[in-house]
C-alpha cells in the first residue's frame, strides 16, 4: 500500500485533562466529516480518514480518505504456558517405578514421581522429535531404558531417555495409532497404522483419520544390512496381520501368545505364533473405550460407552480357531459409571481392577467377589488409569485427569496422597464457555500471578508465571460437579469476567447460570478482598441481580488507592457504580462491604464499554455511535463525541499516560480523537473487523487484534501511534484470541515501552506473547540428562520388623548425610490456612473421618529429610543408657564405639527377651 499523506500535522502541547474546566467543553458534538473518498478505494484494503486539530467543535475539517500503509507483517514472539492437550494414551512409569512419561503434543516429558515436576523433555531440539503429534509410547521389552514413540508422522522413534538420545527412526509411512511390546518376542513391535498413506493426507483433514480404517502390523525393529548405520530406515520385514476399524486399544497377553485389539464393539485375537491366519472377532453389546490386559492370568479388560466394564476370556487355546467369524466370548460385566469408561487397569497382584471416567471417580473392583470401593471427587474427570510397577513401598495408582493434572491415589488408604497440576486445561464439562461468552482473565500485581478459568467453569485458578506452578483454585460459585443427567448436559454456574483494582486489595466477579424449566436464572456480582497474611481471596460481599438477569458487557475499578468505585454495564441499558461503604458493629469493630452507589443511561441507547483516565478524573462510556465523558464523582456529562464513521462501538480506551487521547473501535473502524481538542484525529477502516484493543500503559501507542483475512483462525496484532494512523507494526499469530490483557514482565524496567501481553485462545491456552518473550522459553525447563535423584533410602523387611541397624553402613550414612544436607520439602498448606478450613457453616463441612489425617498433616511439620537422622540419634541415646554406670550422664557417639562391644552389650537384652 502507498503510504499516507499526513495534512496539517502539528505536535500537541496540551494540559492534561483534569485541568479542563467544565466551562471551556463545548456541549456540540463533533460535525460530519467533509472530507471525500478517493474513487480507488477498495473495500478489502485498510483505508484512513485523517483529520486536522482543531480548536473548537466547529471547527472545519480537511482531507480525504487514502490508503493506509502496511507496516511490515512478522510473526510476533509467544510461548505458551500450557501443553497443547492431554493426551488419550495413559501416562508410563519407569521400571523402577520413581519416574513418569506424558504425552505433551510432539513432546515427550519426564515427571518425577516423588514431587511431580519435569525433570527433563524428548527431544531437546526440534530437529530429532516428531513433526506431528504423538499417539502412544512404550518401554523397550528388553532395554528398560529405551523408550518408543509414535506419531501421526508415520515414525517409530527409539530414544536411550536417561542421555536424551535419539537412537534411531523407523519410518512406516503411515500415520499410527497404537504400538506395543512383549519381553517374549525380540526384534517386533506391533502397530496400529491409519490404511491410508500419509501422503495423501493434509493437516485439514487429519481429524478424518481418526474415522478410516486400521491395518494391525508387526514390524521388524532391525535396521535393514545395506542401509548401514543411518538413523532413519525402513523396517525390512512388515507383516499385515489384519484390517480393522480405528484402533482404540492394542496390547499383547501376559504369556505373549495372543495379541489383541479392539475397535468399535468387536474384539480382535491374534495367535503371534501364526500372525498369517489373521484375527478372531468376539461381538460387544456396546462401542468398546478402552483395554487392559491381566498382568498373569489369560484374560483381558474392556470399558465401554454405556459404562461397563467387562472380562473377556476368549484367550484360551482350547477355542476353535474360526477366522474371520464373529462369536461370542464367556465374559463377565461390572456395572456402575452412569457414562463412558475412559479406562481400565489391573493391579499388580490381578486381584483388583480399577477403572474410571466422566464421573470424576475411580472405581475399586474385586474380580473374584465384584465388590467394589471408590475413590470420589478427584477434581476432574479420569482421562487414564495406570498402576505403579512394584516396589518396595505401597502401591500407587496414577490418574491423568482431564484438566492435565496427575493425583496419586494410596492402595492402602483408597486416598489421593499427591496432586501435581499446573494449569488446568480445557472446561471439562463441554460448552462451559459457549463462544458467545465473555472469558475470565486477569493480571494480580500483589502476587505477580494470572487468575485464570479453571477445568469447572463455577471455579478460577491463580496461576505464577515466574514460578511456572499453581498458587490456588478458587470456587466462586459453589455447584455440583455432576456434568449431565443421562445423555442431557447440566447447564453450570459460569464465571464470565474478574477484574482486579490497581491496587490489588480487590477482586470483582460475574457469575450467572442461564434458567430452565427446572431452575430460575442466577446473576452475581462478588467483591472478593486480598488476605496478605493468607495470600488468598476472600468474598465479602455478594449482590444478587445486579443488572437484573441481563448480561453485564464490561466491569472496570478505578485507578489509584483513594475513592475507589467499580462502574458495571450492562444490557438492561443501566451505568452503574458501586463505592465501598463502612459500617460499626455492636462491638465497634468496622466492617467494610460494598454497596450502590449511583445508576445512570443516555438517551435510550444501550452502553457497550467503560474505561477510566489514567488519573481517574473522567470516564467514558459507550453509547452507540457516540461516546460520553462522564465526572465519576458527580456523574455530570463532560462531553459526547459523536462517531459519525461507525454507527455501533463497542470499545474505547483512554490512550496514553496522560490520558490525553481516546481510541474506539466498532466494526471494520478504527477512531482516534483528541480530548482536549474534541477532534477526530484520524480514521482506519479495516478489511476485517476489529476485535478488541488495547492501550500501552506508559506510551501515546495502543493495539488492535483482528482475525486474518486469509486464515481466520490467526490473530493480527497491529501497533499503531496516537500521531499517526499508519501502522507502526503487525504480527500474525497462529491461534485466535478470546481475551487479552496486559502482563508486566519481571525482568522488564517499570517503564518499558515494549509490548507484553497474555491472552486466552479459543484453545484454552495460556499464551504470553510480546517484543520481549523469548520463544524457547515454551518449554518448562531446559533440558538435562536423566539421573536418579536424592531420596529417603528405603527400609528392607528385616529394618521395618526390627529397626535399623546400631551402626550404619558406609553407604547409609553417606546417603542420610545428602539427605540432611539438603532442606525437607515444604507443606502445600500453612497452619493458619487450614485452620480457616472450620470457619464454613458446619452443614456444609463434610465428615471429620474424611479429611482427618490431612487436616493433621496441616498442623505437624514435614520431617522427611531428618528421618534417617533422627532414628540413628534415638538409637545411640538407648546405646548410651545401656553403656552407662548411672554415676552421671555419660554421653557416647556410635562413630566412636566399636562394634563387637556394642553386640556384647546387646546379648543379655535378647537372652532377658528369649528367657534364656
């Protein structure tokens, strides 16, 4: 595009607006432009209307409309804080069971199983990892240190995961679904590969994948002789085994013997030792989920669609081997979940089987018996169910919730025991934010931490950048946590907005819930006030209907400490403001709540937005075409500016530090005016229209986000100058935009006039985007080679019967020395918060029983690293009191006293015991 012409352009030095008098405002609006179109305008490139200063409304204006210069297009810089989605494929453990795997889109991330965090990443550069996203991994049946990933890229890739090396790739060609292994067959894997090559298939319709048909393969993990020592090769030995419908699940049996699939609501059996004669079908009643296979005996598990878990017991060589013949399996069925079973899993010992799903509750079943235990409100629905290998200590279970958190459930006390979550991913309860909706999010300057949309849509979550980790999870409209009755969804509470002051003390929300034929509608306005001692939010007042049942479209705080109002608009056609008002007890103790202060409207037209001065002395709201500057205090118009470009904004915003510029948006059009000359600036017509924008806090500069023309599903950032309407800079994001705010980088200087911005994708991503972000700052830590990590050494059977030994072993002293060395780690609640835990209505408490040991582990401190220590000091105390005349205290170190007379001084207490 040409570049603008700029007529009559002169700098402002103007006063700041709150040192306008009323009387030198005129009351007129602003005339109609008189400027002409050039004939070559074109409706699909960004024109600009400029207009001169001038200083009065009557002014008269000149120009015309010409073609705004394109600044140059790039790709601005983001990361994102959240995994791309939580994958369907169970998460892993190592074989000594103190590390996970997750799938993380084309990543692969290694957990600490002790203290959840990511201790490294596969692959460390993007040159060795998958180019698409991956489906399944395993462990090598004969290398436990290797591990194999598939991907809808069409490769097998073989990594040595404790150097984070990538071995060698297998390329098949074909996008892959499933993979497994058995220690029995050396040098296969088994396959699940989409029947249609990857070729032919484009990233637009990779979802249509999911829908073709499977073909189950056995490929040869050989590399082939003449293809040397190349890292990528093609398997030399491929055998089709079978055509099936996708895939959901593929395993092998206990013995190896049998390989099995499942799609759709047949099961398919495979002799490995005669692969050629092709599977065995046995007929489902129900659309099969998931599978799991019993770790001895010769059975397998299946969930299916209507909640039903099921043992088959086709696995038995004595069935007549009919291929390609339906039939019909002994099984036995459990049946409790009121929804789909998203998995299933069995015990290490075989006796139990646990299985999960929509409910948000793991089911405990006895096989034997069918009695069955549960482990309730795990906090999100169970995406994956996987058993930790055994061990020395107790068992664990490991679930993968939907909102990417991980619980460990106890075996012993059918209890979570750890938690790891960072931020919660998509609503899981479908259409909680219905794209009509606004979306929470908002920056707390106190804290340094984003309060985001939790998985439940009544809830919020606080959220550290800094710290990469989650603060807390606040319920700000307590509701039932069932998603749906029958196949019909239950319509949740919804947060639809928070704001936060300047100040951070307070926090406004908007909660509603539509109505029904059983329920009436729900609209709520809470003021929630920042406990520093707790570091937590606290609701002090709630107001019922605060706009009537119609939405509220913006909520904004004034700026500064002193008078602080909250104005809310909303679609009933009401401004209204709310002041804090304070009251005495009969004890003469103040209590603070919030109250209304004033409502007003203009005309009859209906407001769209509100935004404060950067002093706080004006507001202005939008009312139609025109917007009108209001004294906050008195509620006295200022001003109207009529928009005779647009006939409908719904977005405006003070400009500057000093205020001393309004911007607005409505449709395809852009308007700067000057407040203190109540002239258009200029004008911007787009080619698409404008989503929102926002204003730079210490720069005359602001920002507008708008879909791309070519690909509607990318964000435009444009960055334009109060002086000029042409534009300083565009960026293109891959993802759309459904809220955006501004977010203070840390290590950036108070005054920085770089862009740093967080928004929310129609994804529910986190994305932090700017001139400062760095964008290999997308991955949570650096990568590093995978090394056992320090932990409490384990007691043998002989040490937890009879205790540790008198004087330990080099080896043990050496460990609880790196172990005293280095600080326990620290309880997730404080002693004060959870004595805030019984200030709840007493009704609404549940069972002492239920929360007891964890209320208690609230109280006590947390000495782990100190155990072995502190077992060794009780033990030299006793060995003192044995050594000792009882003339006076005699204090002995078990370094210093040899061994044979601490045995000697030990017989006459066992032979007192014997009887002897």
């Amino acid at each position: 595009m040409a570049a603008a012409e700029v007529l009559n352009h002169t700098p402002l030095v103007v006063p700041q607006p709150k040192d306008v008098s009323i009387s030198q405002i005129p009351r007129q609006s602003l005339p109609h432009q008189s400027g002409k179109r050039s004939k070559k305008y074109k409706e699909k490139r960004p024109t600009v209307s400029h207009h001169p200063q001038g200083s009065g409304s009557d002014e008269q204006r000149s120009g015309g409309s010409r073609k705004a210069a394109s600044a140059p297009s790039r790709k601005w810089s983001w990361t994102s804080l959240t995994d791309t989605s939580v994958s369907s494929h169970p998460p892993i453990f190592t074989k000594d069971g103190s590390h996970f795997f997750s799938i993380a889109g084309s990543t692969i991330k290694i957990h600490s199983a002790s203290s959840g965090k990511v201790v490294s990443m596969l692959p460390r550069s993007q040159d060795e990892g998958h180019t698409d996203t991956i489906t399944s991994v395993t462990l090598g049946a004969h290398n436990s240190f290797q591990l194999f990933t598939a991907s809808l890229d069409g490769t097998i890739k073989v990594w040595d995961f404790l150097e984070g090396i990538l071995l060698r790739t297998i390329d098949l060609d074909q996008p892959i679904h499933h993979i497994c292994t058995h220690e029995k067959i050396k040098d296969y894997i088994f396959v699940a590969a989409a029947k249609i090559k990857k070729s032919k298939i484009s990233p637009a319709h990779r979802k249509d994948v999911q829908d073709e048909s499977c073909v189950v393969l056995r490929v040869s993990l050989n590399p082939r002789e003449s293809g040397g020592l190349t890292r990528t090769h093609k398997p030399p030995d491929i055998l089709a085994i079978g055509k099936i419908k996708r895939t959901v699940g593929l395993a092998l049996s206990a013995s190896g013997e049998r390989l099995i699939a499942i799609s759709g609501r047949r099961s398919y059996v495979a002799q490995t030792a005669a692969l050629k004669a092709g599977f065995m079908k046995f007929t489902s009643p129900e659309s099969l989920t998931c599978l799991a296979v019993h770790p001895f005996e010769e059975y397998f598990a299946t969930g299916d669609v209507k909640g039903v878990v099921r043992l088959w017991y086709c696995l038995n060589s004595n069935l007549v081997k009919v291929v390609g013949v339906e039939k019909k399996s002994q099984t036995s069925a459990f049946h409790w979940h009121a929804h789909a079973v998203s998995s299933v899993a069995f015990s290490t010992n075989g006796a139990y089987l646990l299985s999960g799903g929509e409910e948000a509750v793991l089911v405990i079943w006895q096989i034997h018996t069918g009695k069955r235990e549960f482990v309730p409100r795990v906090g999100s629905p169970i995406k994956s169910v996987v058993v930790s290998p055994p061990k020395a200590s107790e068992e664990e279970y490991l679930l993968e919730l939907a909102d990417a958190t991980h619980a460990f459930v106890s075996s012993k006390t059918l209890k979570l025991s750890r938690v790891f979550a960072r931020i919660k991913l998509a609503p899981s309860v479908p259409n909680a934010f219905p794209s009509s909706s606004s979306i929470p999010l908002a920056f707390h300057n106190l804290s340094e931490t984003l309060v985001l949309p939790s998985s439940h849509a009544s809830s919020l979550q606080t959220f550290s950048p800094s710290a990469f980790a989650l603060v807390a999870e606040l319920e700000v409209a307590p509701s039932n946590r069932v998603s749906r009755k029958d196949e019909k969804m239950l319509e949740p509470s919804r947060v639809e907005r928070a704001v936060i002051s300047s100040t951070g003390e307070w926090m406004a929300t908007i909660d509603c819930r539509e109505g029904d034929e059983y329920f009436r509608g729900e609209m709520y306005l809470k003021f929630w006030y920042w406990d520093k001692k707790n570091a937590f939010w606290i609701l002090n007042t709630r107001i019922d209907r605060p706009h009537g049942l119609c939405k509220i479209t913006s909520m904004s705080f004034s700026p500064g400490p002193s008078n602080i109002q909250l104005v809310t608009i909303g679609n009933d056609g009401n401004v209204k403001g709310w002041r804090i008002r304070t009251t005495k007890d009969k004890k003469g103790q103040e209590e603070i709540s919030w109250v209304t202060r004033s409502s007003f409207g203009y005309k009859s037209d209906t407001p769209r937005h509100a935004s404060w001065s950067p002093d706080g002395s004006l507001l202005a709201v939008v009312f139609g075409p025109s917007v009108v500057l209001y004294d906050p205090y008195t509620n006295v118009p200022r001003h109207v500016f009529v928009c005779h470009e647009s006939q409908r904004l719904h977005e405006v915003h003070f400009i500057g530090m000093g205020g001393r510029f309004l911007a607005t948006v409505g449709g395809t059009d852009l308007v700067v005016w000057n407040v203190m000359s109540r002239s258009v600036l200029w004008h911007v017509k787009n080619d698409r229209p404008y989503e929102t924008l926002l204003p730079h806090p210490h720069r005359d500069a602001f920002m507008t986000i708008h879909s791309s023309h070519s690909t509607p599903a990318h964000a435009v950032v444009t960055i334009f100058h109060v002086r000029s309407p042409i534009r300083q800079m565009e960026h293109t994001l891959p993802f759309a935009l459904r809220n955006v705010i501004w977010y203070p980088q840390s290590y950036s200087p108070a005054n920085s006039e770089s862009f740093s911005l967080v928004g929310l994708t129609h994804s529910y991503s986190v994305v932090l985007m700017g001139d400062d972000v760095n964008p290999q700052e997308k991955r949570s830590v650096p990568f590093k080679t995978l090394r056992k990590g320090q932990s409490v050494p384990r007691k043998s059977l002989f040490e937890e019967m009879f205790g540790v030994p008198v004087i330990p072993s080099e080896s043990q002293q050496h460990s609880r020395d790196q172990i005293t060395a280095n600080p326990g780690p620290a309880l997730p609640w404080r002693s004060s918060e959870t004595a805030s835990f019984f200030d709840a209505p007493s009704h609404l408490i549940p069972p002492i029983h239920t929360f007891f040991e964890s209320l208690v582990d609230g109280f006590l401190t947390l000495r782990v690293a100190d155990e072995g220590r502190q077992e060794e000091l009780d033990v030299q105390e006793e060995t003192s009191s044995k050594l000792s005349d009882h003339s006076g205290p005699v204090f002995a170190n078990s370094a210093d006293i040899a061994t044979d007379s601490v045995l000697d001084s030990l017989v006459p207490v066992f032979r007192e015991i014997a009887g002897i």
